[in-house]
C-alpha cells in the first residue's frame, strides 16, 4: 500500500490541476488515457534493470494497467507535441538582455536598446538577437511579436522590456510552455528528496495565515522585489559559466530555479517551511 501521506499530498496537489482541466474541458477519460500512456512510459524508462527491455507482464505488475493494454500502448506512435520555440528563445534573449553587461545597467535592470546598433558602444536590439539566435531570424519579426505578446513595448525607437522576465501578457501557448516545464520541474526536485536522493534539491517556502488584504499586498510586493533580485543575481552568474563552459564537452546538465508567490482565503498556519523531507543538517 503506499504511505497515507502520499495520498493526502496527490489529492491536495491533484485539486488545483482537476480545476484547471475542467475549465478546459479536458474531461476524466481523457485524463485517464494520458495517464496510462504516461504510466507506461515512466515504468518502461526509468524502472529497467541493468537497461533491459521490461516485459509487458513486468509492466502490468508495476502500474496495474491490463497487459492487452500496454502492449497496444507501446505499439502506439507517440503523439508529437510542438514545444513553444518562441517561449525558449524569448526567455533565452530576455536572459541574455539582463545577464550580459552590454545591455543591461550595473544594477541588472534592462536598458532600453536602439532598434539598430548605430553606435558600437550601444549595441541595439538587433545585436541582442544576432548574439542569442546566431541564425538568420530577423529582429523585427521578435520585436512585433513580443509586441504582440505585451513582452516588450516601443518608446521613441528603442526597445524596452516591460518585466524583469519572459512573460507574455497574452499567447496562450507561451504561457502553457513555462507551467508545464516549471511545474515538472518543482515536482521532480520533491519527489527526488522524497526519495533520498543527494545531495537535496532546495525545495522551501514561507507560508503564514491570518493576514489582512493590505498584509497580503505588501507581502506580494516585497516577494516580487526579492525575487527578481535573486533571479537577477542568478541569471547574470548562470550565462557567465554557460559561456564559459562552451568549450567544455561535458555540459549535458541543466538548471531552472524558480520562484513564486500564492495567495488565497484559508488557514494553514505560519513558517518557514523546509519541504519534500529536507533536514536541517542538510543545510551546512
């Protein structure tokens, strides 16, 4: 049987994602046939011993589903999902915009860039793009998107982003990218400590309850103002070592650090929480 606890946090976690489904109309069968593709999956690949192929009875023994089942789901093609390309390569332009000294400020805030560098002191968005895509996609088709997307905004030609991120105001599938990717992300870190994996991901919060709105609001404020402090600092530091591992040949490994900020009417108590079984002397 597997721990209570876990059943208690899956359907706690389970009832914001149910809502967002549900919204879409994205009904129970639907959900269940992606669950069982997505079981087979997971069991098929990171559940072999010593890289053997697993039997379709081995399968069955490990997710439940019927045997007919998965044979007919592993003769399935797997359905191909086009990944955004424009969320990728906005957040990767916007990460070089902050990241880089030629085109952000020493405090790490985004200068607003010329539309074509006419001075080689001041390189312009055109430059941004030509040192990030290094292919020939031209800087006005990015600009009028983002422009489109409420990413970025014109003023008295030149280009100035209107967050500290990539975070289209509108585009749907731009957004959908970063919740999948993020969400996977955070999943994966605690369920990785969950299962002693180490060293620990870092995996904390800060949570309280009995606030006023006004609290709530100051709170969300000061929680956007550290944040994009951190994400500054890190994004800076982590295209630094990207460009200076760029001749090495072992950079197959990834990072996303994330940060975010929930509020909403209900009691919980208060804390700085260390989650997905974290001890404190993981810490020093």
């Amino acid at each position: 049987m597997p721990p209570a606890r876990l059943v208690e946090a899956l359907h706690s976690l389970l009832r914001p994602l149910v809502r967002l489904l549900i919204s879409f109309q994205l009904t129970y069968p639907l959900l269940l046939r992606i669950l069982k593709s997505v079981y087979v999956e997971v069991a098929e690949q990171e559940f072999s011993r010593g890289g053997a192929p697993l039997s379709d009875s081995r399968i069955h023994l490990l997710t439940g589903i019927h045997r007919k089942e998965i044979k007919r789901l592993r003769n399935e093609q797997p359905a191909t999902v086009p990944t955004a390309g424009s969320a990728s390569l906005g957040a990767q332009l916007v990460g070089a915009w902050l990241g880089s000294e030629r085109f952000s400020n020493t405090d790490g805030t985004p200068r607003r860039l010329p539309l074509k560098t006419e001075n080689p002191s001041e390189p312009g968005f055109d430059a941004l793009v030509a040192e990030v895509c290094r292919q020939d996609i031209r800087s006005r088709v990015i600009l009028d998107e983002w422009l489109r997307l409420g990413v970025a905004r014109l003023e008295d030609n030149r280009v100035a982003l209107n967050t500290g991120a990539f975070t289209p105001d509108r585009g749907f599938d731009e957004k959908m990218f970063f919740f999948g990717k993020n969400l996977r992300d955070h999943i994966a870190a605690g369920a990785d400590n969950l299962a002693g994996g180490r060293p620990p991901h870092f995996d904390r919060s800060v949570y309280y309850d009995r606030l006023s709105p006004d609290s709530v609001a100051e709170l969300k404020a000061l929680a956007g103002e550290l944040g994009m402090r951190a994400l500054t600092r890190l994004n800076r530091r982590a295209l630094a070592r990207q460009k200076a591992d760029s001749a090495r040949k072992d950079t197959d490994y990834r990072i996303n650090f994330g940060i975010f900020h929930y509020s909403s009417p209900g009691q919980g108590g208060g804390g700085l929480a260390e989650a997905s079984g974290e001890s404190p002397e993981d810490r020093n």
